[in-house]
C-alpha cells in the first residue's frame, strides 16, 4: 500500500497518510466542444492575470461584452475538427501520460493529472490524492519551457489551494525542461523516427512554439530564450544537414505585437520564396491540442499549399511516444529522489 494506517483510538476514524504522488498538470480545455463550454473555459483562461496582463478595470469589460460573446462559437467550431470520441485530445493525452506514469513509477507512487482551466481541476485532484494519504506530492508542469502565463500559475493555483487546506502535503515542483538532455533525446529521436516515415524529404523543419506578447520577453520572462535553445539543441541533436530549422511562434491573439517571426506568416513567405516540402514540429507542446491539431495540421497545411507548396507534414507531439514516455519518467524519477 502506499499509505500507513495511523495508530489511532479504536472511535476515530481510519487516517490515510505517508504517501507519495505525482500531479501532472497541462493548461485545460472546455468539456466539449460547444459553444457554451467553450465560454466557461475561455472565461477562466482569459480571466488569469498572469495570461492576460492588462487592468481588470479595462480587461474584464472587453472580455465580457466582446469576446466571449464572439469567440466561442468560432472556437467551437475548431474544437469539433479535432475532438475524439474519447474526448479532449489534450485531456485524453495527459490522462493516458498520467496511465503510462502510474505502470512505470508503481504502487509506491500515486500518479493523477490535472488541467490548469477546466475539469479536471488542480484543487479537486489535489485533495483527492490527499485524501488518499499522499503528504508528499510531485507537481509536473507539462510546459518545457518556462512561461508566467504556463508554469508560473499552475504554480499559483495550487499555491491558493494548499492556502485553503487545514493539512498540507509537502510539494516539489518540476522545474521546465527545455534544455534537459533528456527532453532534447527524446525530441531529437521522435522527430526523426517522424520525419523518416514521410513519404517526402522536407527542405524545412518549422519549430513551432506557441507565442507569447513581446512585452513579456522585456519584462523579464524566459520563454522566448528558452525556445531559441530548444531550438538549437535539437538542431544539433538531429544532424541532418541539408534541413534548414526555422523557429518561429503561432497562436497571436489581440492587437499587441506578438514574438516573431510568426507561424503563419511563415508559412506564406516560405511557400512564396519556393519552398515545395516543409514540416512542422512543436516542441514546446508535451501533448498535441487545439494549437497543434487545428491551427497548424489543418489551417497551416492550407496555408502553405494555397501559397504554392506541394508537399506539408505537421508532426505529432511527444505524447505517449515511447521516446517522450521515457523521457517523463526519467524526469520524474528525479524528482521524486528521496521519497520513494
């Protein structure tokens, strides 16, 4: 078991305590694909100081009179392109991450999963692992690379959680990974094993990373150089001369200027400048999603082949792969030193 049973009085309850778990947490999805759950979701995420960082006083009015009376169905309409019957793919990845975790890691260690926005969610699964006598827990954010707007507030939420709860666990946080020699193996080998099984060579390799408001890099966050070195790394893991790497970052929302060079516009000017065989590969995503399986799967390819490409391959994220499988528990395993 991985509890003990206190020694207690023969009247009080049963106490589940001394055990150890692991919470994996991605950022969250809408329970389906409608229009109203996509607003509930969307009102949660785009309500998060550290995702959005403009005054409530200015934000909120836009949020709630604008967007999320015009941006949901449109969403909707992209969630029911890449929605399965199991689901979420983002929540059916994670879930099945937190499954091949559990096998690997055993009885010793209690392994849940969470989403940052949505269900389910980092107070319930917390207290639920508590409840079964974990007192010490792992917290894996499933972002390589470091963000406020992706780390730092799952780090938040469950910060105002544990400030809720009458008995804490002791918690350790996973710090990101994007240079980890482990992560940049397990990219370098899935992506080649992906690339090798296309039935075109790429000319290109687009590293894709979801992007992030310029303003943010000037305030002091990692992110966009933490990408360049993911980047890097890889390229020089890989080895494949005569494949030219291109960073570049999707996803912009909103008027401020974004990170560049973006995804789409890359796209167009790659296809523009000749460019026939191009693949894209997203490294800063452990699970394929809405950003991977919409926005560059389905609308990228268009946008690439309406500017003149012939031949585009989005590839798959890490996600249960073997190579990103060993690489999670690999990460894990270290962290969970000491207790297990």
């Amino acid at each position: 078991m991985t509890w003990r049973e206190q020694q207690l009085p023969p009247e009080h309850p049963p106490v589940r305590s001394g055990g150890v778990g692991v919470l994996l947490v991605n950022l969250g999805t809408p329970d389906a694909p409608d229009t109203a759950s996509v607003k509930r979701y969307l009102g949660e995420f785009l309500s998060d100081k550290r995702v959005v960082e403009i005054p409530d006083l200015i934000w909120q009015p836009i949020l709630r009179a604008v967007i999320l009376n015009t941006r949901p169905k449109k969403s909707a309409a992209a969630y029911q392109k890449v929605w399965t019957a199991e689901g979420s793919p983002l929540a059916v990845i994670t879930r099945q991450q937190a499954e091949a975790m559990q096998a690997r890691l055993g009885e010793r260690v209690r392994v849940d999963w969470a989403m940052r926005y949505g269900t389910p969610s980092i107070p319930e699964r917390l207290q639920v692992m508590m409840e079964a006598g974990c007192e010490r827990i792992v917290l894996a954010p499933m972002y390589p690379q470091y963000s406020g707007a992706t780390t730092a507030t799952v780090v938040d939420k469950v910060g105002d959680t544990l400030r809720a709860m009458r008995w804490q666990p002791a918690m350790r946080t996973m710090p990101p990974y994007h240079d980890d020699p482990a992560h940049i193996e397990a990219l370098a080998k899935d992506t080649a094993r992906q690339l090798d099984a296309l039935d075109f060579e790429p000319e290109v390799l687009l590293l894709s990373y979801h992007g992030m408001p310029e303003r943010t890099l000037h305030l002091g966050d990692p992110y966009h150089c933490q990408c360049q070195k993911t980047s890097r790394l890889l390229e020089e893991a890989m080895a494949r001369p005569g494949l030219r790497f291109v960073t570049t970052f999707q996803s912009r929302f909103g008027p401020a200027k974004w990170l560049e060079p973006a995804t789409d516009n890359t796209l167009q000017k790659e296809a523009a400048a000749g460019t026939k065989r191009l693949a894209v590969a997203m490294p800063g995503f452990s699970a394929d999603c809405l950003e991977t399986l919409e926005e560059i799967a389905i609308e990228g390819r268009e946008t690439f082949i309406e500017g003149g490409g012939e031949e585009f391959a989005a590839l798959s994220c890490l996600n249960t792969s073997d190579a990103g499988l060993d690489m999670l528990e690999t990460l894990l395993r270290r962290e969970l030193s000491g207790w297990c």
